[in-house]
C-alpha cells in the first residue's frame, strides 16, 4: 500500500494474477518431466543435466549478487571450491553420508562469506571484483599446499565413490541429479521469495541507486551482506554437487577464474537481474560448450567476445529482448501502484522495459 | 646477511608491481575504470618483443623495450577509443563485464598463438651480470634497472600529470568529466591517451621480465592481483602510495617465500594484503577519499 500526497491509498501489486497460474502450470510439468527424467535410466543427458543444474544454481546466485546487490564478484568460485572440500572434509574424514554433506556445504559457505564480506566490502565496484578474486586464489593456494588433500593434484571423494560403486551407476548418478534438481529449485525458489520479499524492494533499489536507496533508509552494508552469505551457501552447494558428480576434488579446477567466466557469460548472455536471465543463459552456454568446447582457446574467445559484446551494445541480454518484445514474464518480481479502484482486475503483467499495458 | 638479500631483493620486485601497478591507478584515476584485462595488457608487450626479435633476425631484445613501448603506446589508444570507450561512464558493471571478456580474449588468444608454454627472450649476458656487495650478497643488474625505470617513470608521470596541458586534462577529467568537457576538453581522446601511457608504462615492466625470466599468457593473472594489492596497499590515488605498496608486497611475498618455502610466496602476499585491507583500508599514502 502506498499513499499519494493527498492522502489516497493505492494497492501495490506485485506480479499478476495471469502470469501466476502459467508460472504455476508450466513449473509443474516442467518439474514433473524433470523429477521422473533419471528413473528411464542414467544416460549421458543424467549426466549433463546434473552440470547443468549446478551452473544453473551458480549462476542464480552471481544474478543475486550482480543484478540486485549491485556487487561484481570474481571470485564465487572460491565457495564453489569450499563446497567441494567441505564434501570431501564430511564424507572422507567425519564419514557421514555424501549426499548430506550439501548442506555442510552450505552452511560452510555461509560461514567464510561473512568474514570475507566484512573485508571485500571495504572495496567498491571493479576493484571489489578483484578483492573477492584475491580470496578466492587464497583458498586455491591453501588447498593447493595441503598435503592431506593431494595438494595440486586434489584427492578423490572416496566415500562418494565406494558409495557409487555400491549403488551402481543407475543409483547412485539418479540420486546425485535429484539433489542437483532440488539444489537448483530450491537457489531459484530462494531468489523469488526473496525479492519478492521487503528485502527483495531493498536489493532493488539498492541495483537502482545505492545511494538513494541508503538516504530511504535501506541499510546497504547488512542488505549486501545478507545476499553475499546467501550467494556463498548456494555456490558452495553447487560446488559439493560438482564434486559428488565428479568423485573428485582439485584445487586447480575447484577455485579456477573460469567459473567466474562461466558465471558472467551466462548472466550477461541471459540477462542480468532476472530470474529467467540465468536460465535461458544456462541453456546457451550449455548448447555452445557442446559444440564448441573441444576448440578449447577458441572456445574462451568466443565466450569473452560475446560477453562483452553483449555487455555494451544489448544490457538486457536474451531475455531482456524477450521482455521488450512481449512482456512475458515467468517470474513477476516487478512491484506495480495499482491505481484506480481496488475491485478493477489486474492489468496485465507491464515489464521493466516498457510493455504495453502500464501506458494510460 | 640472508635476511638483507631477502629484502633487497623484495624491495627490488616490489619496484616491478608497482610499474605494473600505476598503469592501473592511471587507468582508474582517470576513468574510475577497473581494467581487469591490465594483467593480460602486461604480458602482451613481452609477446610483441618477442615477435620484433624473432622477425627483424635476432638483435637484441634490450632494443626492442622502446620499441615494444611505441607500439602498446599505439595499441593502447586504439583500444580505448575503439572498445573501452564505450564503458567509461556507464558504471562499474559494464566496465569490469566489458575488461574481463577482454582478458579471456587476449590471454586464449596469446594461447593460441603463442601456445601455453613459457618462452623467454635472450638478452645475452646481462641477464646473469650482477653487482657483488659482499660474497653471500649481489644485486642483479635487470631487477635494479626495473626499480630504477620504476622510480624514473613514477617521478616522470607524476611531473607530466602537474606540468602539462595533457596532464592537466587528465586530472579535469577525473573530477569532472562534464565539467572537463564544457571546457573543450576532448575526453574521449583524453582517456584513449590515459590507457596508451598506462600501457607504455607497462610495457617496459613486461619486456624486462621476459628478459629476465620466462613468460607465459597465463601470468596475467597474478600481474593483476599483484598490481591491485599494490594500489590498495599504497593507498588510492597517489603514485608514490603506489610504489610504497608494491615495495610491501614484493617484501612480504619473498620474506613468506624464506620463512615458509617458495610455494607460500604469493599465499603469504595475499595474507599481507587481506590485512592491511582489514586494518588500514585507505592504504598507506591514500589521496583520495572513496566513499
């Protein structure tokens, strides 16, 4: 509810009653489809989805962090590493079940994303970047000389993979997708609470004007904080489902700077600040890693190019295009002033980028 | 007299990061652009000496450094005014976006050129001449002449920044952009010229380190991180901070190196900048005053 100068209150809404049943409808086949796909047996596209769903997760949370908070991160990879070792730390040594350790990650993740918060926040913009990069080189180069975890070379999970063998192939990579699916779901679910959420209204006018946002009396330092911790414990799931997928951990590929690239190719790519962004970015780096990875340096090019290109000429992305275009919108997070009379029907769904319906 | 070996020779390797490093502060103090393809920017003019020396039939490649320094020079403003550009003012995001496609870009494509491998530039024998002090102690003659061009190049900007018209524009630009061009400053060519300096600076850094070690395209990244830790540790804003900062950090790396072993050189850097980040976030000689 807001009030106008003169005293009259208008209903704000947010998203709309249209969009909320196709949401409804097209996430519940969707998902449907997504759940049973592993029980007609463990192919390569099990497999390929399994990644898939942990780019995905990724990726949301990098979208949190850039397209909400406002905060550049080169450096997610550092709790994507963390959650792999966190996996091998609580399998391997403390011998609880693999698959729990997931949420040991998470919660791992968002113990270190406090303390490195206090610091890189003392940082701005790019050079932020590269302090949340510095963290994450600190925590390649500590495993890297720990000799309990095979330093350079990393270490299998061998817990997770005496447990494959005992489940055998079918059983144990069907178990691994449906964390990886539940994983995705839940760092999705959690973006779209949350920003629906009064700290979501926050995050955004956090995105708009940091400084505007903060004389309204948004309290930037703990909003930022909140959304850093949240994006380390997503990450660091995406990164012990990595490593339960792989059966292995190494500090190399574990903390390596091409997960940042992985990241920002997806989002820009996609769309930065929104939920769908992410996902159609998935779909395409996932559809050009297929078919263009085996160039290797080429490959990397092509993905810089396109991310920079991309950057300048077309902010919006993929997704961004969709939304000029049609105003369609699987996930309604933009707030809308109803005004005229509360019994009126919902307008239409109006995007950010000017759709149709918001002109009088 | 180990111990002074150490830090003479981390004071020495604090001089090359902090060559690497003003070309950073230049770029950011007068665009506010964090460049993330800086450390790629440093190990592309050791490949362009590499080509001169290999094409013009082996001369030495002590020659090529002024050489090398007209052509990133050359590079530079056509990179700004072509690319960067167009990100300079449209807030940090777009820029750091923009400057890491761009890093992935120059380092696979020096991969691909190049291969991943290490190369080196043959300078003959000065790469190994050095002064002896005492027996246990001797100062290389190439890590003493980058702390020299170091300081000859920091006391040059800091001059061509006060005493020039050029250098005025520079620091109008940084306060001011519409204010600057309100006045009939190009900024446009402004900033093209502010990335061509910074890249001329550097490249003397990158030819001299490709003489004196080997290189690869995948050192950009260290480069970047070591410059960055050197800017903040000197303190935003000023030159000298600057230099002070990579003194710090080359000290800290090799003295983490002694203590510890040589694969904790850059961990122990690390942990020396995260706290002097902790507890002295404005850095030693800061400036400016970011907020």
């Amino acid at each position: 509810m807001v009030t106008s100068a003169d005293g009259q209150e208008y209903p704000v809404q947010v998203g709309g009653r249209t969009t909320k049943s196709i949401v409804m409808g097209v996430g519940a086949v969707a998902l449907i489809v997504l759940f049973l796909f592993p029980l007609f047996g463990v192919t390569d596209w099990t497999r390929r989805l399994v990644e898939f769903f942990c780019y995905l997760a990724a990726a949301q949370m990098w979208n949190l962090l850039l397209g909400y908070a406002g905060l550049m991160s080169a450096g997610q990879q550092a709790y994507i590493g963390l959650g792999a070792y966190t996996v091998w730390f609580f399998a391997d040594i403390v011998h609880i079940n693999p698959l729990l350790c997931v949420l040991f990650a998470a919660i791992t993740g968002a113990i270190i994303a406090f303390p490195a918060a206090a610091l890189v926040f003392r940082l701005r913009g790019g050079y932020l970047a590269i302090g949340t990069w510095v963290i994450a080189e600190i925590f390649r180069l500590i495993f890297s000389s720990i000799s309990q975890t095979g330093g350079g070379a990393g270490t299998t999970i061998g817990a997770a993979a005496q447990m494959a063998q005992t489940k055998g192939v079918d059983g144990w990579y069907s178990q691994v997708y449906w964390l990886a699916l539940a994983v995705a779901v839940l760092t999705i679910a959690v973006c779209y609470l949350l920003l629906r959420s009064r700290t979501g209204l926050a995050l955004k006018a956090i995105r708009d004007d940091d400084l505007s946002a903060e004389s309204s009396g948004v309290n930037l330092w703990r909003t930022k904080l909140y959304t850093y911790i949240i994006a380390g414990a997503g990450c660091a799931m995406a990164g012990a489902l990595i490593a339960l997928y792989s059966l292995q951990v190494r500090p190399g590929s574990a903390f390596s700077i091409n997960w940042t690239a992985y990241l920002i190719f997806i989002t820009v790519i996609g769309g930065i600040g929104t939920i769908e962004g992410p996902f159609i970015g998935t779909v395409i780096f996932y559809a050009l890693r297929e078919t263009t990875s085996k160039y290797g340096t080429w490959y990397f090019i092509v993905l810089g190019l396109l991310a920079a290109v991309i950057a300048i000429w077309s902010r919006g992305g993929i997704y961004g295009w969709i939304l000029k275009k049609t105003g369609f919108t699987l996930f309604p997070l933009q707030r809308r002033v109803g005004f005229g009379r509360s019994e009126k029907p919902p307008s239409p769904p109006a995007s950010e980028g000017g759709g149709g319906a918001a002109t009088v | 007299m180990d111990w002074v070996n150490t830090i003479v020779s981390g004071i020495l390797l604090g001089g090359l990061y902090s060559l690497f490093a003003v070309g950073l502060s230049l770029v950011f103090g007068t665009m506010r652009l964090v460049n993330l393809a800086h450390g790629d920017l440093t190990v592309l003019p050791a490949y362009v000496a590499l080509l001169m020396v290999g094409s013009a039939g082996r001369f030495n490649p002590l020659y090529a450094i002024p050489l090398t320094m007209v052509v990133m020079f050359g590079f530079g403003y056509l990179l700004q005014r072509g690319l960067l550009n167009r990100v300079v003012l449209k807030g940090d995001i777009i820029g750091v976006i923009v400057t890491f496609g761009l890093s992935m870009v120059i380092m696979n494509a020096l991969q691909q050129g190049f291969t991943a491998n290490s190369q080196g530039l043959d300078a003959g024998k000065i790469e190994n001449l050095s002064i002896t002090v005492t027996d246990q102690f001797a100062i290389g003659w190439l890590p003493l002449l980058i702390f020299l061009l170091a300081i000859v190049v920091i006391t040059a900007l800091q001059l061509y920044m006060g005493h020039t018209k050029m250098g005025r524009a520079f620091r109008a630009v940084s306060d001011d952009t519409d204010a600057a061009r309100l006045m009939g400053i190009n900024t446009k060519h402004v900033w093209a010229v502010a990335m061509a300096v910074a890249l001329l600076v550097v490249s003397i850094g990158g030819v001299i380190m490709g003489i004196r070690t080997t290189f690869s395209p995948l050192l950009g990244t260290d480069r970047l991180i070591f410059a960055f830790e050197a800017v903040i540790i000197g303190g935003m804003g000023s030159l000298w901070g600057t230099f002070v900062g990579g003194i710090v950090l080359g000290v800290a790396q090799l003295i983490g190196a002694k203590v510890f072993g040589s694969p904790f050189q850059h961990l122990v850097g690390h942990l020396v900048f995260i706290a002097i980040l902790a507890f002295r976030p404005q850095g030693f000689l800061a400036k400016t005053v970011t907020k």
